[in-house]
C-alpha cells in the first residue's frame, strides 16, 4: 500500500455510505442556502404584506428540513467514522503479527499499541467529523460564492480577491501542524512505551527500590509530550487565528461597501441582508475549512506512523505444497548443511557458522554450550523466523524455501525456558495448542503434563484465571501448562528450550515427569543447560561461538574429552 493511499483506500471502502451522505451534505447545503432568499423576500415585502405569515412558515419548515438532514448526516458520517477506524485497527494487528522478529527489534510494542489507539483515533476524527465539515463548508462555500455573485458582482470579486490572498499562509502553517503533530505523536507513543515496559517489569522496579527514579524518567518523557503538544497548538492557533482574522476582516471590509452601496440605491436593504448572510456563510465556511485543514495534517502526520505498520515487510508464507504433496507430506528428518547465519542487526557477525547436522525421524537430540553459542538461534532459523545467510535447511529434503511457512509451525511444538501465558483461563492456556479441541482433550493433556493436580486445586479449576503472563503461577507450574498446549498440538517436531534450568528440585521433577509423556515417538531437538536432562540423547550437538565443536552420544563425548566433559564436570559427577 503506498504511502499517500492509506486513508484513500479506507475510506474509499464505503462509497456507497459516502454518496448517501454527500446526498444529505448537498440537500442540506441547498436548503441553508435558500434561507437568506427567503429572509430577503420578507424583508423587501416589508412586515405588514400578507404574504408575511406564508415567508414565517416557509422559513419554520426550511429549518425543520435543515434539522432532520443534519442529524441524518451526522449519523451516517459519524457511522463511516467508526467503521473506518475498526477496519483500520483490524487490519493493523493482523499486519503486525505477521512480521518477523526483527520488525520488532527497532518497534517498541508500546509503540506499536500507541498507533493502534492514538493515531487510528485521529483517523476517526477525520473521517468521522471533520470530512463532514469540510464537504458540508466546501458546498457552502461556493454555493454563497455564487448567490453573492447572482447579488452584487462587484462586491463577490472584491471578497474573492481576499480569499485568495488568505489561502498561501494557510497552506503555509498546516504545514507546520502537520510536522509538529507527528512529532507530538511520537512523544505519546514514547510515554505509552515507557509506562508498558516498567508496569511490564514492576517486580523488578519495586525489588530495586527504583519507583522515584522511573517516575521522574516518566514524568520528563511526560513533560516532553506536553512541549510537543503546545508547540502543535501554537501552530494551530496560528492558524486559525490567521483565518479568522483575514477572512472576517474582509467580510466587514465588503459589507461596509455593501452599505455604501445600500445609501446610493444600488442595492435594496434585503439584497444587502441576503448578501450578509452568504457572506457570513462564507467566512464561516472558510474558517470551518481552515481548522479541518489542521486536523487533516494531524491525521496525515498520523496516517504516515500508520503506514510504517501497514507497509512492514510482513512474512512469506513461501509457495503453497505442491498438489502431489499436499497434506500427505511428512517432516520425517531436518538437516542443517553448512549454514550460516547472522542477525540483520549485527550483519558482519556471523552467529552461525558452517552450522550441519541431522535430525532423524523420532531422534531426540539435544543442543549444549556455553551461553550465547548459538543454540537459540539454531531453533530461530529452524522455525523461519529468519532466513539464512548461506546454507541450506531441508525438512524430508525438501528445502526450507519450498515450504510455507505455516506448514513448518503447524508441524513444530515449541516450549520455551519462559513460556508465554496468556491473561485467561488454565483451559485457553491449554487450548492454545489446538484451538478446537474439547474440553475433555484439553484436560487429557493437562493430566498427561502432570498439571492437572494443581489445575484442579485453583479456586475455579479449569476456568480460574491466571492472570498476565501467568503471573498467579509458579514456574513449574507454568512450565507444565506449556507442556500440556505442546501435547494437545500434538506435532511430530518438538523444540525444547530446557524447560526445566530455572526450577527448584520439587518442580523440576514434575515438569520432567510431562516431559517423559512428550518426548517418546517425536522428533525433538533439546537446548540443554543442565546436561543430566540429554543423558538419553540419540545425538548430542556440542556448539561454541556458532560452530559444532563436536557432536555423538554423551559416553562417547565423555571419553572425547573435549568441551562437552569439561561442562559435564561441572555439572554431575563422571
């Protein structure tokens, strides 16, 4: 979607809904615009004609119409608003979520929330009201411009003249509105980001006794939001203040020729009232434009923060399974050949290096080293998080590329050493891993993790909540419920992050006891910290600084002596 297009295209979804509101903007703008005849007619009659009592009625009535077609527009625009904006919302998020990691590595989620409620919120104002304002001030403006002209030529080229004259410092500092409202955006986003990240991380902010320091750091990036802000209403004040007094000036400049005009008997005192009103129509108009114009730079300041989400790289799914394929292919072993890698961050270090090994159908194989070895990133490249540098990554010989994405995921069960748990119930924890699955699977998996002793004693069982990032849990705990999603997946890869490094000696046991339940007749690939959990490795991989110093079972890698025993030492008795 390209840049300039983004409220277009939105907007442009309900056209439909737009030709019936324009329908009600014209109807009204001609019946107000009919008002000042009617006035100019009752006036030239004079008040003791008998055809006063008919001008009263007609003029009740125009303003009974003007009423109903109002309100009729404002629903129908405020209505357009609305859905603009949940569509935008919408399509937000679902973009978002399907960008890689490394869209994340620059974009504060914070930020990323900030756009989604601030900026989409001016999106709504435009589309909801000021749009409204400008078509309904755009109709009245030309439409006055044309009965003044029908009244008095003279007096309509001077007022246009003056119009015209106004327009260039208008155009000048919306500008500026526009430039200072993103900026003022940005601070926003700042402080939704900075509150997120600390009520994110309150533990630690109050076991650190740092709560006077986060709140002064949040207080100035406050105070910068509020410098921001007042800079982008000093532009905005300027401007209007520049509307007002041009065109209202000019206004009074040409009623006192019309007046001029009235003394002389070139105009009558109700083509005079009727050229008032128009004129008055007029500079409302114009004024009413020239604030939409300031909400319009805000909205397009907002719409350009918009697009960097909407115009983010997103993923590829890469090609759909070929027809002979189809959903009779099978991941039966992985292999890495040669593979290296680095992050886009940091693209001249290599974090992967002539990385090669293979995965067989129903192996498990654990993955050791030192820290910052490159055994996460193993399970990264591995799940299309991020593609190779060089190198090859096949799944049944059948390269990484050639398969979609998704297909890979859908065939990897993952549980991570920090599980993520959703702020909802034990149950959509669970059902997580299999979004259809019955309650009765969801409780299977539950007892094949050894989680549901604990599941069954929370107040509300399977329905209690448990709080942001599983936060009423303790980490065994959480670990048996990251266990039990992975078991309801049912998948035939599993990716092991060692689950089990952070826990005391009690939960331990009883995460491995699910892990026994998980891993048989699976193909899994362990990262391990505490090397008595691959004791039973089919294949151990021994990395250091990107490479596979040595690879085999743990006898063998013992009797080696190389970097895997010296760990081994470390940890358990040989």
């Amino acid at each position: 979607m390209k840049k300039n297009n983004l409220l277009v295209n939105f907007l442009s979804r309900y056209k439909y809904y737009w030709c019936a509101a324009l329908f009600l903007l014209v109807f009204a703008a001609l019946v107000t615009l009919a008002v000042p005849i009617a006035f100019r007619e009752l006036i030239d009659a004079g008040l003791s004609d008998e055809s006063v009592d008919k001008n009263f009625i007609l003029l009740f009535l125009l303003a009974i119409l003007l009423g109903l077609l109002v309100s009729a527009r404002f629903y129908m625009m405020s209505m357009i608003g609305e859905r603009v904006v949940a569509d935008l919302r919408k399509e937000i998020f679902s973009k978002v979520i399907k960008n890689p990691p490394v869209f994340f590595e620059s974009l504060k989620v914070g930020e990323v929330l900030s756009r989604l409620t601030t900026d989409t919120s001016l999106v709504q104002t435009l589309a909801g009201s000021s749009i409204s304002i400008a078509l309904r001030s755009f109709i009245l403006l030309f439409g006055s411009l044309i009965m003044m002209m029908f009244t008095s030529p003279n007096l309509s080229l001077i007022i246009i003249a003056l119009m015209l004259f106004t327009i260039s410092p208008l155009i000048f500092f919306g500008k500026k509105v526009r430039k200072t409202s993103r900026d003022n955006q940005d601070r926003i986003a700042d402080i939704s980001s900075q509150a997120g990240e600390v009520l994110d991380s309150i533990s630690t902010v109050q076991s650190f006794v740092r709560e006077g320091y986060e709140g002064k750091r949040f207080s100035k990036a406050v105070e910068n939001a509020f410098l921001s802000a007042r800079l982008r209403i000093l532009s905005r004040s300027l401007l209007t203040v520049l509307a007002v007094t041009f065109i209202f000036g000019g206004v009074v400049f040409v009623l006192w020729l019309g007046a001029k005009n009235v003394s002389s008997g070139r105009l009558s005192f109700g083509e005079l009232t009727q050229f008032v009103f128009y004129a008055v129509f007029m500079a409302g108009s114009f004024a009413a434009l020239a604030e939409v114009w300031g909400d319009l730079q805000r909205a397009l300041g907002a719409s350009e923060r918009l697009n960097e989400l909407l115009g983010g790289q997103g993923e590829e799914n890469n090609p759909p399974l070929s027809s002979n394929s189809g959903v009779a292919f099978k991941i039966k072993n992985i292999k890495f050949v040669d593979v290296d890698f680095a992050y886009p961050v940091f693209p001249g270090k290599k974090v992967l290096n002539q990385v090669s090994f293979t995965l067989d159908e129903g192996s498990m194989n654990a993955l050791v080293g030192p820290s910052g070895a490159g055994k996460s990133t193993v399970f990264m490249v591995l799940l299309g998080f991020y593609k190779s540098v060089k190198g090859q990554i096949t799944f049944s010989d059948r390269d990484i590329s050639t398969l979609p994405v998704n297909f890979i995921r859908e065939s990897v069960s993952v549980v991570s050493q920090n599980p993520s748990i959703f702020s909802a119930s034990a149950m959509e924890n669970i059902r997580y891993g299999k979004l259809e699955a019955s309650d009765e699977e969801v409780i299977l998996a539950a007892k094949a993790a050894n989680a549901h002793g604990f599941i069954s004693e929370l107040q509300e069982g399977y329905q209690s909540f448990l709080g942001q990032k599983g936060v009423r849990l303790s980490g065994g705990q959480r670990q048996r419920i990251a266990i039990a999603r992975a078991l309801l997946k049912n998948s035939s890869i599993l990716l092991l992050d060692e689950a089990t490094s952070s826990l005391d000696s009690k939960s331990e046991a009883e995460v491995q006891k699910g892990l026994e339940k998980l891993l048989p007749g699976r193909t899994s690939l362990v990262i391990a910290h505490r090397l008595a959990t691959v004791r039973r490795a089919d294949n151990i991989i021994v990395m250091d600084k990107g490479k596979i110093v040595e690879s085999g079972k743990h006898d063998f890698l013992i009797k080696n002596n190389g970097l895997y025993s010296k760990l081994a030492a470390f940890q358990f008795e040989i």
